[in-house]
C-alpha cells in the first residue's frame, strides 16, 4: 500500500516537472495554476458535507522574476522530494525550509518559513498527492488511541502488530505521523469515540469504557492533528464503525467537531481524505448543561461571537445545531467534559454517555 | 512497589487527619502548617543543585471563618483521597475541582479550581507523598519514549512487558501519566537524550540514532511534563545512565534544561523526585551557532531579558553557562535544532551529535 503511494507521488511530482519541460519546449513561458486559497473561494460541498476550493485559480508564471523564482522553488523542492521517496527518507516543513540553504541555486533558497509551507501545501493541490505521501512530516504529532483494534503497522524497522488494549500501556498506542503505514486487522469495535480532553480520555480508559462497550478510543488532543483525522476517517470508511465525537459544550469545541466532520478551511483541499461527514456530535450539548444540571462558566464575548459566527456557517445550518447555538446563546453558559465529575466520576461512563449512545441510536 | 506506595500514600493522609483529631481533642485550634510558596522562600540547595524550599512558614488554623473553611475542605479532599486509594481509582486535579459540588456541606465545596489545585499541592508538601501517589492526574499527557529499553508497565488491566524499540510503532511508547508504575526489566543502553522538539525526535528516530548509539530517547515535547521528568531521573537513577538534553538554541529552551536538571520553581517540594542534576547540556549551545555556521534568528528584547535573568540565577551559574550566555548576547543569535538541517538531514545524527558526545565524555 505504501509502496504505489510513493511511486505514484513521485510519479505525479514529475509529471510536474514535466509540464514545465514542455512549456519550455513548446516556447511558453512556464506557468503552473492553483485555485486560490483564500476563504472567499471556499465551498461547501453540499452532496459530500465537507469544504472545497471554488473555481478560482491563480497562476504563478515565469513572465516576472518573482514568479520565476517560485517555479524555480518549485522544481527544486520537487527535485527533493522525489530524491526523499526514492530514498524512502521524510523530513518536516521546518527541516525542507532550512535545507533549502544547502541547495546550489542562492535563488531557490526560501526566505521564510511561511514560504515553503505555501509552496508544499501548492504542490499537493496541483499534484492531488498529500503532504504524507510525499513523505513531509508534520512538527505535532498525533494523538493516541484504545480499543479493540487490532493493527498492523509498516514502520522503517519492519512490521509491527500492535493490538490497542492488549499490548499497549495505560498511554495507549501513539498514532505514528503517517497513519496510512497502518493496516487495520481485526477489530471487536461497535463504535469509535473521539474525545478532546486528556483528563476526559483517562477517566474513560480508568473506568473501562472501552472495554464495557466495545469502543474505540481516539484522544483528540485539542483541535486534532491531521493524522488523528485521518485514521478517525478510515475507521469510518474501512471498519463502517459509527464515529461520534464528545467534547467540551463551548463554541470552540464545536468548531473541533467541525474539522472532524466537515474539514478546514485551512486543509479544503483535502477533505476528502481527513473529513468524516458520517461523524456525530455526542456533546456537552447546550441541553445537556441544562438537562444534567451541570456546573458552568458564564460564556464570554468572544464565545458569544463565535457561536453567531457558527449560526452563519454552512457546517452548522442544521435544526440541530441552530437549536443547540441557540439554547446556548439564550442560558449564556457554557461546561466542560469534566464537570461531568459533579454527578461522581462514574456519571459520564455509566449514565450520561449510554443515555447519549442510546438517544443516538449508536447504542 | 505501586501498592506499597499506595499504602503509603494512604497513611500518611489519615495521619494528617488524625492530627486535627488531636488538636481537637486536646482543645487547641487546629491547625496545619506549611512552608511559604513564593519566590522570596525558594532557596537553591548546593549540595543537592537542586531547588527547595526555605524555613518561612505559613500556618492555615481554624482561629478565622477563612481558616476554618480551608481545613475543612482539606479534610473532606483527604477522605475523598483515600478513599480513592482505598478502591484503586484515580482522578484529575479539574474533576477533584468539579467533584466537591457533590459533597453534602456546601461550605467544604472550593470556589475555583485555582483552590483545588493548590490545596492539593499543600498536602503534597505537608504530607511528603506525591500527587502521582495520591492518585491524582495531570492533564497533560506524558511523552514517548524510543530505545533499546525492555519494561513492565503495571496497568490496571493486568500487566504489560513492552520493549521501547520492537513493541511499539513510529510513534514509540506513550509514558504513562504515573511513571512509578514502570518497572525496568532491561537494558543495551549506553545513554539517554532526551530532545525538546517532535521534528528533531522523529528525524533521530528516522535516522536510526537510537539502534546505532544505543540511546533512549525521550521526547521532551517542550517544557516536559512530570511524568516525562520522573522517568528521566529513573532512568539516571536506576540504571545509572548518563542523560543528555537537545534542544534549541534559545534561553526559553535552557530553560527546560533546567527544568529537567535543577528543578522548576513551581515544583520545588518535588525536585528530589523529579530532579535530573547529574543531566548535561547537548545543545544547541551558542558557540555552536558560529561553530557550524547555523542559520539563524535575531533575539528579540525579550530574548535578551530572559538571557539576563539567567545570568542572575543561580542554576546558571557556573563557567560553562556564562561563557555560552556571553557568546549568545554577543552575537545576539539564536538557532533552532532543525536548522542543522542547513547542512543536510544526516548532518545532525552523522556530525554534530557523535560530536558534541564525544566532547562531553558520554561517547
């Protein structure tokens, strides 16, 4: 499996390169077009329920000599990267940006860091190949995961088979940079729960959750990295496993419900391959601070702008969530997973979780 | 070990209590003292190189409404924490915080979790028993951990025997939030690196630098957490390896090797226990900026300030760190590990690592 990705990817590189060789042939003056990413040429895509690119394009041509030297950039950095998978080598953004001042050519060298980055996130538009399968590493690294989930993974010092219960620690198994090394074998799973908080993901493992109710545990860890979204997606996809996500009951926690589901703005281009439009919300709902009668903090300005701002956002234009946003925004209260704990450190995994799954029809 | 400590653990809070019960008794106010946390009370102890606190005293007695109430929310933290120990469970400082909502007299509950959090520290110090003993969880996760080390994690699911390098994926093995549950089994380590940032940690192991020196490494992942501190000084402690710290190049970063060696001033009841003295500095160091020619970052005012208060204190005081304090002021640079990267991806484990070890005597 990762073998044709890394053929292929170098193969698209190339064909890159190519273009520019022909252009050159031809007597053209080289040119490469992206759609242009800024947010008034994102679309939500009704059918698929994620973020794409409108059809928008800008053109980076050699008729100046700025844009010269970013197809100069270009080549070399695709000279790299291709170097890089024949190797079966990777490396970070941050390591390409200060490579670039080993290379021979002072003006293909980056001058800041924001300038390779753009440069990489462009090439996987225009080579529809992602940063992982060129090998680029991401600097955070993903989260963790317990369950019943028995996996296979391709590292570069052989084969791991990794069961994530059985031969883990109480840390669990550490999602690797490229989830896609990872092959999933069996599983005894009836659903995957993505869960935001550390402290909220350890009472779960303490209490058993996962083992009582056949759950895969994904920690999120904050706004999830984009290798904790795309394992979370292939659960979906290739176990068929109901995937629901339980986080804090604020409008930032939404939003982290949001990039689960319906991708970033940041990442549009490649919703298709993080985003998981099956995913459901479990909570904290705004019903439920009322419902459960939880403790709450009083929402601030900006989490009263922010919920408006959600009430506007094609992701959120649900009944379901404009009732929540609203309820929410009319109890001006807001709770954490943990204020659960109030009820005793058992309510979440015997009482309020099963009520949700059930109400839900995951359970 | 883990239930002897438990045990322990349990003890030493019921003594607590059963102090107040004899002050009670003997028809004295009570009252518990403990030493005064702030910065004035901080001395650095030179025989140990780490910090600790001084002989200033404040005492919490129930001669005040104020008084009264402390002690008795201590009281009630001390049943629900022995309880806990008594069933084996754990929780977090934020669900402890969330849970005395529940408890039956109103006047025990805390009124915000800066409360909690430091009454837990307060009975850390009087009771001399570590909040990790106590059962208590941090939020933050551990680190990971990636070498030729061969352990026995005691979870709550029964044992776990993991080898660092062969039973664990990419990612490496998740330090569990509690370290002392670890039990090292074996060893071919000849040293341990312990490296600030996920992109250096991923590129050592990509490398392979762990299988061809020998080396555990643990990934720092900026100021590291307790956890992640404890088990460095295990690994110093018990199986008497050297422990090196890799990170940037910047005062922020000689920061956290402080942390990691001396202590931190938040944490100084604990530093016997999380304390590494015996740690040495890899780098970056600043000569190492004009050494190998690193690309670089100008320091900023607030650079500057943070390298002149190092000056001052007294972890940095010694010939070593004054010169390399004095350099960086003087180039006024700063160099972030990858940005060995200028001199290609294996300059830093085929160059400047067997080098700078070699210098230090660990190689």
């Amino acid at each position: 499996m990762s073998a044709d990705n890394e053929a292929e990817a170098q193969e698209k590189l190339i064909d890159l390169a190519a273009q520019f060789y022909d252009q050159f042939d031809r007597g053209e003056i080289p040119e490469m077009s992206v759609p242009t990413r800024t947010k008034s040429n994102i679309v939500f895509d009704e059918d698929e329920d994620v973020w794409v690119y409108g059809e928008r394009e800008s053109t980076r041509s050699a008729n100046s000599v700025r844009g010269a030297r970013k197809l100069l950039k270009a080549i070399y950095t695709i000279d790299f990267l291709s170097e890089q998978l024949e190797e079966d080598r990777s490396s970070t953004l941050r390591e390409l940006y200060y490579l670039s001042e080993s290379w021979d050519v002072n003006e293909a060298q980056f001058s800041s860091q924001d300038e390779s980055n753009q440069l990489v996130e462009d090439l996987e538009i225009v080579s529809e190949v992602t940063r992982e399968d060129f090998h680029m590493r991401p600097e955070e690294s993903g989260a963790t995961i317990m369950g019943p989930l028995y996996l296979r993974e391709q590292t570069r010092r052989g084969e791991r088979e990794i069961h994530c219960q059985k031969d883990v620690g109480e840390g669990g198994y550490q999602i690797p940079n490229n989830p896609d090394t990872i092959e999933f074998l069996d599983n005894d799973a009836d659903f995957v729960l993505c869960v935001e908080t550390g402290g909220m993901r350890d009472r779960l493992v303490e209490n058993g959750f996962d083992e009582k109710y056949n759950t895969i545990i994904v920690h999120l860890k904050g706004q999830p990295a984009r290798a904790t979204r795309r394992i979370t997606k292939r659960l979906q996809d290739e176990l068929d496993l109901p995937v629901t996500v339980f986080t804090d009951g604020d409008p930032w926690s939404y939003r982290i419900f949001g990039s689960v589901a319906y991708g970033s703005i940041k990442s549009a281009h490649l919703s298709e391959y993080l985003a998981t439009p099956e995913a459901q919300f479990i909570g904290i709902q705004p019903e439920d601070i009322v419902e459960y009668d939880l403790p709450t903090d009083p929402l601030s300005d900006s989490d009263i702008n922010a919920l408006e701002s959600e009430l506007e956002d094609p992701r959120f234009q649900t009944d379901y969530w404009e009732e929540q946003i609203e309820i929410q925004l009319d109890i001006e209260k807001k709770s954490e997973q943990q204020s659960l704990a109030s009820h005793g450190l058992d309510f979440v995994t015997e009482t309020y979780l099963p009520e949700r799954l059930e109400a839900m029809g995951v359970l």
